[in-house]
C-alpha cells in the first residue's frame, strides 16, 4: 500500500478518473437533445423531440459515450422564438405600415438541423430575413383595413406556410407567426393617411345620404300615388263621404289648437267652409 503513502499522486489517479468519468457519461435533461458527434461526424441521437410525448417518458438520463473522442451538441426541444426587426411594408391602399411581427419554432431533427446550421441561434438567423420577405408579400397584396378584420388569421396562414417550407430544410418546424404591432409611421405620411381615410369616409357618408335620399322620395311618390289612388276610388264609391273625410281633414288643420300664433277667423254661418257643420239637408 505505498500508493496510500503518496497522497499527491492519490490525488492525481482520482483526478484522472473524474475526467475519463465526465467525458464517459452525460446527464441529457428532460428540455434538451443531443447529437453525439464524433471527429465532426454525427453518430448518433438521444431524446429526440417526439410529438406528444409524455413528461418523465423521453430519452432523457444519463447516456454513455466514448471517452475524448465523442461530443454532445444541445439542441433545446422547447419552442424558440426569432422576432423579426421592424420592417416597413407598403399596403394595396398605398399606406406604409410599420410592423413588428415575431415566429415560434421548434426544432423537430436534430441531425438536419446540426447538418444544415450547427447551431439554434444560425436557424433564427436564417428564418429571420424569410419572415420579413414573407411578411412584406403577404401584407403587399391587401389593404390595412385587413389586418383588423378576420382575414388576419388567413395572412398569418400564409406567413407561416411560406416561413415553414424554408424550415424544414433546417430540422425545424413552425408552430405560430404573429403580428405585434401595424402602425402608421409618425408626422407626415401619418397626417396624409387620416387625411385620405377621412375623405373616403366622407364621400361614402354622402353617397349613402344620396342613396337615402332618393329611396325617401320614391317611397314617398309611391305613397302619394297610393293616397290617390284610394282618394279616387273612394270618391268613386261615396262622394259625400270623400267630401265629409277631406272637410274633417281640413278642419283639423284650419282650427288645430297647436297652432302657433293668435288668428282670428269671422265667417258667416251659411259659408261654404262651415258647410258640413250644417248638416245635410
């Protein structure tokens, strides 16, 4: 046992076996996948990202690999996020918009992704400026009144098949794309924009008031026609009834008691006017 009497090289055996020990076994988390590279060639994967997967279900553990030869590359399992930096897009209505707008991503190969990018970070660089390019073709082809109605969700659609086909060729998959912000840009095109909102606003208030206003007057001709119509045939049917009916009309206009102003009316008892307060004879 003279090795015990030597505790400095004790020390440096035990310090050898910890690093062939640390570079045996790794530790995968639940939220991590790992392809084992070995001299810059993949040669395997563990806890690879499986759909629905249950929690405590995975590959996730401790693995073994070959001492100093084999290393593992992380790749997270979570959804990733790449926001997109302000772009400025010019709406069919001719208005420039500045939209913020931001994807969700999850890294779904592993291998594909490690060939293709080596790395999470050079996927969000790479799916970056396809966001944008989409986003600017998308939101180029309809007016801003779209992006406040629910023809949103189909442009967000259309965004995110576009952005997603480029995905794929990086292992990932996208899972949402939205818009954060649609603004109109500050001072003057801001102004110019209300301005041109308002006008169209305005002249569709008065081609409606126009259209109002005919439907009124035909409605109103189509009732006096009828009002006519029914004066003629009831005069047809009882002409002193038609005149009884018209006096009693007049009457309540000439003696209304809510008529403004004091006016004094003298006629003589055998007047024409007061003829069917007479009675008929």
């Amino acid at each position: 046992m003279s090795i015990l009497r030597h505790p400095v090289a004790l020390a440096m055996i035990a310090l050898v076996a910890l690093i062939i020990l640390g570079s045996t076994v790794a530790i995968v988390p639940e939220t991590k996948q790992g392809v084992i590279v070995r001299f810059g060639e993949p040669k395997a994967i563990v806890n690879r990202y499986r759909a629905n997967e249950s929690f405590g279900s995975t590959g996730a553990g401790v693995i073994l690999r070959m001492p100093f030869l084999d290393q593992v590359v992380w790749i997270d399992k979570r959804v990733l996020s790449v926001e997109m930096e302000r772009q400025q897009v010019l709406s069919t209505d001719q208005l420039r918009l500045q939209v913020d707008a931001f994807a969700r991503y999850r890294i779904v190969d592993p291998l594909r992704m490690y060939i293709a990018a080596g790395s999470e970070e050079r996927v969000s660089d790479a799916l970056r400026p396809i966001l944008g390019s989409a986003l600017r073709n998308e939101l180029g082809k309809r007016p801003f009144a779209a992006l406040l109605s629910p023809e949103r969700g189909q442009v967000m659609d259309n965004i995110e098949a576009g952005l997603n086909r480029v995905a794929r060729q990086y292992g990932a998959q996208i899972v949402d794309v939205r818009i954060k912000r649609a603004d109109l840009p500050d001072g003057t095109p801001l102004e110019s924009a209300f301005t041109r909102m308002r006008t169209a606003r305005e002249q569709e208030a008065l081609t409606i008031r126009a259209q109002g206003a005919k439907q009124a007057q035909i409605i109103r001709a189509e009732a006096d026609a009828n009002a006519a119509r029914i004066y003629a045939e009831s005069y047809g049917k009882d002409p002193n009834f038609y005149d009884f009916y018209r006096a009693m009309q007049s009457y309540r206009y000439t003696f209304a008691p809510d008529r403004t102003g004091q006016t004094n009316i003298i006629l003589s008892p055998d007047n024409e006017f007061l003829r069917q307060f007479q009675g008929r004879r």
